[in-house]
C-alpha cells in the first residue's frame, strides 16, 4: 500500500527560522489559478493589498477593503497546499486601536484559514503587533515606504536617501521586531539603509526594492511578468505575459474573423449524420 505523506504548510515559525540561512523567496498572488502555479516555489505567498492596483485599477490601495482582501485570500489559500500564505491588511483596518486591529485579523484567519497578517508602520504599530502576537496571530510588518500613507508620505517615494532619516527607519524596523512580527517587509529603501537593518534585527527582512542583502525577496507577481502598465524602476522582468496574452487575442481575432473558429474537428455534427 502506497503511504502519502500528507504536504505541511509552512508556518510563520518556520520563515522566521529562515533568516541567515537561504534567501528566503515570496510573491504575490491574488488567485487561485496563479497560486497553484506559483505554490512549489515559493516560501510564502502575499495576498496584497497592491490588488486594488492590479486588480481592479485603482491608484492607490487606500480604497481596498476587508472584504475584497478576504475574498482573494480565500482564493489564494483554495490554489496553493505548501507556501504559508499571508494576507494583508488594508488600510483602515487596523490602525484606530489594537483592539479594532484583532477584530480584522481575526476575521481574515478565521475566514480564510491564511497563516498570518502583514500590516504596514513601525513605531506607531508596535503596540498593536504586541497585542496581536500575544492573542495568536502570526504578524509580518512593512517598513520603509509604506504604500497605505501614501498621502503623508507625498508619493511613493525612495526612502532613507539622507543619513538624517535613518534613525526613524531603523527604530521602525526594531520596534517592529520587538514587538514580535516574525519578519517584515523592508520596501523602497536606500540600499546601505536595508543591509543596516538586516543586519540589525533578529527577524528575516523581505526585500523589495530594498538590497540584495535582506533575508528574502517579495516582487508584485504581474510586475515581474511584464503583465502591468506601470512597474517601479527597480523591477526586473522575467516575462512578456503582455506581450504573450496580445500575440493569443489576435490570433484569436484572426481566426474569427476569417471564419476558422471553431475548427471542423471541433464542431459537433447532429446525431446519426
Ligand atoms: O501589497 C503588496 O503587494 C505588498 C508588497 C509590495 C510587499 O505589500
């Protein structure tokens, strides 16, 4: 009789166990179908909140909401059996108390059956991934440019290119780890400034537009493919699914039009003819 061993999850536990040891590797997913695909090779997965861009063609994430990350979290989870999946939470979700912050986490564990959360700060949030990790959920932080306070932060900018600022990012970053997330996101940083905080908090950094150094890498799945409109400068990319999806529509029209679709093989002919 053929024993299947059953597929363990990766928890959060073991990602954190994954600093200092091989760069640990992350993309986005919002689907099912890209899960699946994606699942074999990837640590984690991140239900992000870059899904109102990607998705649904808004200019920020600020207009994603709970329900929209949970419907794609429960997606992601239904196509994916090995990765840890985390999922984020969208801006005004959280950020009023701890106590409103464990409400939306719980719902999005409880309603999706994902492994952790992610939720943007530093400083200003410890006290809530305290609160959370001591209640029992797995929390990521993102430090660094921080996409949700994109409208006091002026743009998505670069940051920590002046000295000055490293202080506040580097107190970001420890805050966040002494708090108890289990490794965060380290975004849009000057490069030396991403090498200083990997090197100085216990918990693996996931870089993205960050260094090379960090623990980890993350890249937005439909950026790296060559799928999006717009990508940041940093994003190198392995594909031309645009271009791909193009050459496949035309073909398409092409074969409508000259009245080649559906083939004769294809057609289904009346019964006893
Ligand atoms: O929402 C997202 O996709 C993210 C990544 C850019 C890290 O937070």
């Amino acid at each position: 009789m053929s024993q299947h061993k059953p597929i363990r999850r990766k928890t959060a536990l073991d990602i954190q166990a994954m600093k200092g040891r091989d760069p640990i590797v992350s993309l986005t997913a919002y689907h099912a179908h890209t899960a699946s695909i994606l699942d074999p090779h990837v640590d984690f997965l991140l239900v992000g909140d870059s899904l109102g861009m990607v998705m649904h063609g808004f200019e920020t994430t600020i207009p994603v909401t709970l329900d929209m990350m949970i419907l794609q979290g429960h997606a992601v989870m239904r196509g994916s059996k090995q990765a840890l999946v985390v999922i984020d939470m969208p801006f005004g979700s959280y950020e009023a108390s701890p106590e409103e912050a464990f409400r939306s986490a719980a719902r999005i564990m409880k309603e999706t059956g994902c492994g952790a959360i992610k939720m943007e700060g530093g400083t200003r949030m410890a006290d809530t991934i305290r609160f959370l990790v001591d209640r029992g959920i797995p929390v990521m932080g993102h430090v660094g440019l921080t996409p949700q306070a994109i409208n006091t932060m002026g743009g998505f900018r670069v940051q920590g290119r002046e000295r000055e600022q490293w202080p506040t990012i580097e107190a970001d970053a420890r805050a966040v780890a002494d708090a108890g997330a289990f490794a965060m996101v380290v975004e849009g940083v000057a490069e030396p400034l991403a090498v200083e905080i990997t090197r100085s908090v216990a918990v693996p950094t996931i870089g993205i537009g960050a260094s090379r150094e960090c623990d980890g890498q993350i890249l937005v799945l439909e950026d790296m493919l060559g799928l999006s409109a717009r990508v940041p400068k940093f994003v190198k990319r392995y594909g031309d699914v645009a271009g791909e999806i193009e050459k496949a529509v035309t073909g398409f029209v092409e074969d409508v039009r000259a009245r080649r679709f559906p083939s004769n093989e294809f057609t289904y002919a009346l019964k006893g003819e």
